[in-house]
C-alpha cells in the first residue's frame, strides 16, 4: 500500500499570513488581549448575577440582553463598516467601551451591588461591541488576500482563545481572591491596550462600490445576499442549530455548585474547558485551507460539539465533564475556522461588513438564546439532563440539515467545487 509522507507544516498552524501582512498582526494582539478581558468579565458577570439571585435563568437572562444589544449594535455596524473607515470605527468603539467596564468595577466594589447595574452595562457593552465587531472582521480579507483566509482564520481562532483559556481560569482565581471588581477593571485595562494596538494600522476608507447608503435597504441588501447564497446561509443555520440546542454554559455556576461541590474555581476551570479545547484546534488547523470536502468536515464536527455536549450530563465525574468539554472547544473552533473561510471567501469586499455583522450577529444571539433556553429548562428538568437533551437534538437537527443543503456539502474551500472567488458580483448567486 501507498503511504503519503504528512508533513509538519500540513498539520501546524499556517503562519503565513503574518509574514504576508505585517498590520496583520496588530489585528491578532488586539483580539487576543480584548479576549482576555471579555472572559473575564463574562465569567464574572455569570458569578456576580448567580451569587445576587441563586438563578440559572437570571444568568442566562443577562447573556440574552446582552446578546439582543449586540444583535442591534452588529447590523448596524455593518452597514458603518461599509461607508467609514474600519480601523476608525473598530478603535473608538474599545475606547468607548471601557467606561462601562469601569462602572462594572466600581458596582461590583459596592458592598451592595445592583443587579440593573448589570443589566444595563449588559445592554451598553453589547450595543458598543457590536458596533465596532464588522468593521474588526472586515478588515482581515483585504489585509490577508483570499488565498490566505483559512490561515487567517485559524489564527484568529487561536488569538481568540488566548483569552478564553486564561480568562475564566483568572477570573476565578481573582474571584474568589481580591475580588469581582479587580476582574472588571482589568477587563477595561485590556481594551485600552487593544485601542492603542489597532492605532498602529493605517486607515481602512471604505470600498469604491459600497453599495446601498440608506440603513435599512443597505442591511437588506446584506441579508438578500446570504439568502441566495445556499452555501453561506447554510453556515448561519448549522452553527445555530448547534448553539441554540446546545449551549449550556449558563448552567456551569449552578452545575460547579450544585452537581459538583465546588466554587468559583470549579467554574473557571468549565469555561476554561472548551477554550482549551478550541486552542488545540487552532494550533492544528494547518490542512483546513486544503480540504477538499470542507462542507462534509464542517458538518462532522458540529456533530461532535453535540455529542460533546450530551456527555457533560451523563457524569459526576468533574474530569471527565472537562474532557468532553475539551472535545466540544475542539469541534466548535474546527467549525468556525471553516465556517469563517468560507464566508469570507464568498464575499465582496463591498460587503464584507455587512456580511461580517450576519456572522457575529447569529455567532452572539444564538449562543445567547441556547443559555437562556438551557437556564429555563434547568427549572424543568434536571440540571444536568439539560445538555443531554440538547447535544442529541443538535446532532438530529444538524444532520436533518446537512442532508437537505446539497450546496452545503459540497463546499470547499481547496478547489473549484462550491466555490466563488471573493470579489465575486453578488447578483450571480442563485
């Protein structure tokens, strides 16, 4: 039998796009170092409101406004990122929001905090995040050129998860220490660094051709596009299926205390899980961009995720909930960098904003309503039964549409099948 040699480099993270596109690597720090302080604050948030209530459904209802504010803040921010200059915008909208995470710090500093305190800093980090989300994403294809967006996207996924994994780990060690406040402040400490790093790009104008000016119309045109575009409208619909049936990470303070005895720790290290996870997958994403079946992949490690998911309920055992927790980071970061490189990949640059907020819009919401949903049901059955039941439906319902999106298995990202250059005209998609 013939054997083919597999090369490191096959394996290995693709690095090429930070020789490529030195500002490139601006874009990377500023990610990785914001991260870092959204998992603080995140883990923090989901601590505070669960210690103020003793309610699953008030942390996943604090994620869900969240979600809904930076729902509002992502479309309209892709309609700015297609007439402004997107390092402007992605600059100002981390200065802003520091201020809110200063107020989260100075609530949580209160010997009484205010649960509308969060709600509303909820509302405001979503709203502000949002808006400067599409023109962050915006910026990578034209940074990077079409060739190298599966590369950029694993080292997107992996800047990303820098600060999942050493987020909740930290902020439960500083939790249970000197305290929420310090988590809060060191979040508004992380975007101001990320500001001052996107200062180093030179200005981004917008695209020659960007298309409709008036708000309404211009977020239509960019939902018209992904809808005749099955293969792009079938990346939105599989990643929401898997984060709406299987998302319980609002139930990990309720399962760390209830299921498995422990503390803020206990919660750091569930959410610190899947980010390892998901770090894994980057560092050996270097065959993504080569794959010729990118859309079978696709659909193999959403399935994964589920089953993933299914296994947190079926055990005691807090390391074997971590492992499998690590197998579902794993899966859903392999999804995304394809996901990721496919869309960007379909896209014209005209409408790379636009596009982008659809991406980040569902990539929020979704997770957002799959929390809530989990929370609610932690009220019907048994905590722990929750993900159980929710990793088998994702696997049924993302199979169910696998098999009924031909375009969609047979994209790919190495060859002609399913492809289309990404200066494409948008009007030629059937």
């Amino acid at each position: 039998m013939l054997e083919v040699p597999v090369r490191l480099g096959d394996v290995v993270i693709d690095v090429g796009p930070l020789r490529a596109a030195p500002e490139f690597r601006f874009v990377l720090a500023a990610q990785a170092i914001s991260m870092l302080g959204t998992h603080l604050t995140v883990v923090a948030v989901n601590v505070q409101v669960y210690q103020l209530t003793g309610s699953s459904v008030q942390v996943g209802a604090v994620g869900l406004v969240f979600g809904v504010a930076l729902l509002v803040g992502m479309l309209t921010g892709g309609v700015v990122a297609d007439l402004a200059d997107r390092r402007t915008i992605a600059v100002a909208t981390r200065a802003a929001v520091v201020a809110v995470f200063v107020g989260l710090a100075v609530n949580a500093a209160l010997p009484a905090p205010h649960l509308w305190v969060v709600y509303v800093a909820a509302v405001l980090a979503g709203g502000i995040n949002g808006l400067g989300g599409p023109a962050l994403m915006a910026l990578v294809p034209a940074l990077v050129g079409p060739e190298r967006l599966a590369a950029a996207a694993a080292l997107t996924a992996l800047s990303i998860q820098f600060g999942a994994v050493i987020g909740p780990v930290l902020a439960g060690v500083i939790a249970a220490g000197p305290g929420l406040a310090v988590c809060f402040a060191l979040d508004a400490l992380c975007f101001v660094i990320s500001a001052v790093l996107l200062c180093f790009l030179a200005p981004v104008p917008p695209p020659e051709a960007a298309g409709e000016r008036r708000p309404i119309r211009s977020i239509a045109e960019g939902i018209s596009f992904v809808r005749r575009d099955r293969v792009l409208s079938g990346i939105l619909l599989i990643d929401t299926l898997a984060m709406v049936f299987a998302m319980p990470y609002a139930l990990f303070p309720e399962l760390a205390t209830e299921h498995f005895g422990g503390g803020p720790q206990t919660v750091g290290l569930l959410y610190s899980a899947p980010a390892a996870g998901a770090l894994l997958a980057a560092f050996v994403s270097g065959w993504a961009g080569r794959v010729r079946a990118t859309g079978v992949v696709l659909t193999g490690v959403v399935v994964v995720w589920g089953v993933a998911i299914a296994c947190v309920g079926l055990t005691a055992s807090l390391w074997v909930v971590l492992v499998a927790l690590v197998f579902a980071g794993l899966a859903d970061t392999t999804s995304e960098i394809l996901r990721r490189a496919l869309m960007q990949q379909r896209t014209p640059d005209r409408l790379q904003g636009r596009v982008g907020s659809l991406w980040l819009a569902q990539g929020t919401v979704a997770p957002s309503v799959g929390n809530m949903a989990a929370g609610v049901l932690s009220r019907v059955l048994p905590t722990a039964a929750v993900p159980v039941v929710g990793g088998l439906v994702c696997v049924v319902a993302v199979v169910a549409l696998t098999l009924r999106r031909p375009d969609l298995r047979r994209a790919s990202l190495s060859g002609p099948v399913g492809a289309r250059p990404v200066d494409a005209d948008p009007q030629a998609v059937e």
